[in-house]
C-alpha cells in the first residue's frame, strides 16, 4: 500500500527542507512537492532534502497546486496521498496516526485537527461556516488530510477546479458525492516562516468568509432541489 505525500509550495525556501528532512527520518512515504512558480531557492532546497519536485511554470494557488499533485499520484500505484503544508506547522509523527485511523475506520478521507490553534475568531467563524455546510469536521482549514484513491480521483473533477483552497469546498465536494470524512485530533508546531493565506488580515478574513458563505448556500440550494 503505497503512499504518497503531498506538499505544495511556494516561496517556502526558509522551511521546504527542514520539512522533507524530517519526513524522511520519520515515515517510509514518497514525498513530492509541487512548486507553484516560487522564485526562491524551495525546488533547490526540496531536491536537496530528498524530495521529488514538480515544478509549476505559473502560479495556479494551493489548490490548483494540489490537483496538480493529485494528477501526478493517479499516474503512479498510490493508494493513499497525504497532503501537507510546507510551512512547519504539520508535524510527520501525525502521518502515521492518520494513515492507521483510514486503514480502520472506513473512511475515503481523514483529516488532522488542531482546533486549539485558533483564535476566538477564528473557531467562531469555523462554527457559522461548519453549521452552514451541515459538516461534522471541526477544523474545516485544515491541510493535513489523508485521501484514498477514490476520493482523489473525485476531486479531479471540473466543479472543483475553481476552488482556491483545500479547506470546506473539498469538504463539501466529497460529501456530496458519499464520500465517508473522519477526523482525528494531532499537534501542529508554531509556523516557522509566512503567515496564514486565509486569516492574514481582516480583509483576507471577510473575502474568505464570504468566498466560503457563497459556496455553502450553493450547495444548500443544489440539495434542496
């Protein structure tokens, strides 16, 4: 059962490394990072660590990024792809807890949850958004997920190309389609360099939420059909 992680990147030279070093001492996992146009030293430094790069020649998102990757793991005997961020938040002792808890519950995709990271803001909008999606996931933001190949496969779809974000879109895309989500709880270490791409200012902060709202009332009315 072959597995493959996933890291999109884009100008993470500071931490790329680190990240695929200590993936490397820790799982016996292929790891790929797929570089979305960075113009920093990250394919450098990834190719250095030991990972396989992919690199992008225009900048897609981290989404775009991950379907890219996506594409890459359905050419290959993967079973399970793991996606993670690059950043040093996602930590690999959680990748063996996440690949036992899809082995044994059934599940197409489970995902890692940190829900104490989060300000009172931050869980608050969590909530609105968790109760408008009808979705049992706590920490809907969440990169460090666990796909089968299935759910990969689903996720390649054109109503999911526009996504900017692997956050509750995915979510609600693979829920739509009877796809089974789990959750289990791991430690996330502090972000070594950058910041949140969705909760970086206010700004970012209400066109995300709006972004999110739009697609929830959308998929409220598509099943209340």
């Amino acid at each position: 059962m072959k597995t493959l992680i996933l890291i999109p990147t884009r100008n993470e030279s500071k931490t790329i490394g680190n990240v695929v070093k200590e993936l490397k001492n820790t799982v016996e996992c292929d790891i790929l990072v797929v570089d979305d146009a960075s113009y920093d030293h990250t394919i450098i430094n990834a190719k250095e660590a030991g990972a396989v790069v992919l690199p992008l020649s225009i900048q897609t998102g981290a989404w775009g990024a991950i379907r890219a990757g996506f594409r890459y793991s359905l050419s290959r005997p993967y079973e399970y792809v793991i996606t993670m961020d690059a950043d040093g938040q996602h930590v690999a002792e959680s990748i063996p807890d996440l690949l036992r808890e899809i082995k044994s519950s059934g599940a197409d995709v489970v995902v890692g949850s940190a829900i104490q990271r989060g300000s009172s803001y931050k869980k608050m909008a969590w909530y609105i958004l968790r109760k408008l999606a009808r979705l049992k996931i706590m920490d809907v933001t969440s990169g460090l997920r666990v796909y089968n190949r299935t759910a990969v496969e689903s996720l390649l779809i054109d109503e999911t190309a526009l996504l900017t974000y692997q956050d509750i879109g995915v979510l609600l895309a693979l829920k739509n389609n009877g796809f089974k989500l789990s959750e289990i709880s791991v430690h996330m270490a502090d972000r070594i360099n950058g910041h949140s791409q969705i909760f970086h200012s206010w700004i970012a902060i209400l066109r995300y939420f709006v972004f999110t709202f739009t697609l929830c009332m959308t998929h409220i009315g598509r099943n209340a059909k």
